[in-house]
C-alpha cells in the first residue's frame, strides 16, 4: 500500500513541475510579445521597417559552448546574461569570433535548461533565448 501511495506522490509531483514549467515559459511568451514593447524577430527600425538584430543561438542543446550570431546588428554595448530555470543570474563575458558572431563558454554549469537574455541598454533591446546544456 505504501508503494501505490509513493507512486500516487510522484505522479502529483511530476504533474506540478511540468505546470510550474509551462507557466514559466508562458511568462516568457508574453514578456517578448510586441503589445508589451518587446520584440519577437529581431527590433524593427523605425524608419524604414527593415528586420535589424537578427539573432541565432546554436547548438541547442549544448555541451561546452554555444555559439550567438547577430545579423544586421544595429546593437552597441551588448550585454549576455545567463538565466537558470529558478531565475539566478550570471553575466557571462563572450569570446569575439568576428563582426556580430560570439561564443559564450558553458564549461561548468549544471545540465538543464537555461536563459540567455541579449540586451543593449542604448538601444533599449532586450530578447530572452531557450536553451539545453546537456
């Protein structure tokens, strides 16, 4: 009997926690979405609505590193930080592979999912990005 019952309490468990992440990633959702002033795409110019600051992340998932590449950059003092699934912050300092291409070093963390916020406090652009370290 106390065996069904642990059963029963783990099922509940997992129940809660994959609730717990699915609201996280609704608040994200809803952080980036343009009625709040975010951006989804990349910052639209406001002269001339051409797509700037297109940014891909790989590999996802990642083991040692992941790679940040910002095409049509209109950004100036980029700032990476790091966000665990609980919300602790890091500042991670990226290494320059070239014009607008970054590599950002992961030796160390904990597997599980993460958050890397790009921001530019000029130009006032701020996009969260999911990602997997294995």
């Amino acid at each position: 009997m106390a065996f069904y019952l642990f059963i029963l309490h783990l099922m509940l468990i997992k129940k809660y926690f994959f609730l717990f992440l699915g609201l996280i990633q609704i608040s994200f959702i809803l952080a980036q979405s343009p009625s709040n002033g975010a951006q989804m795409e990349g910052q639209m110019l406001s002269n001339n609505f051409e797509n700037a600051n297109i940014i891909g992340i790989y590999p996802n998932p990642a083991t040692d590193y992941i790679i940040v590449e910002i095409k049509e950059s209109q950004l100036h003092d980029t700032r990476f930080v790091l966000t665990s699934m609980i919300g602790n912050e890091i500042e991670i300092t990226p290494e320059t592979l070239g014009k607008d291409k970054f590599r950002l070093g992961l030796v160390g963390y904990p597997a599980g999912f993460y958050f890397l916020v790009i921001e530019d406090d000029p130009s006032k652009f701020k996009k969260a990005f999911r990602f997997l370290i294995k």
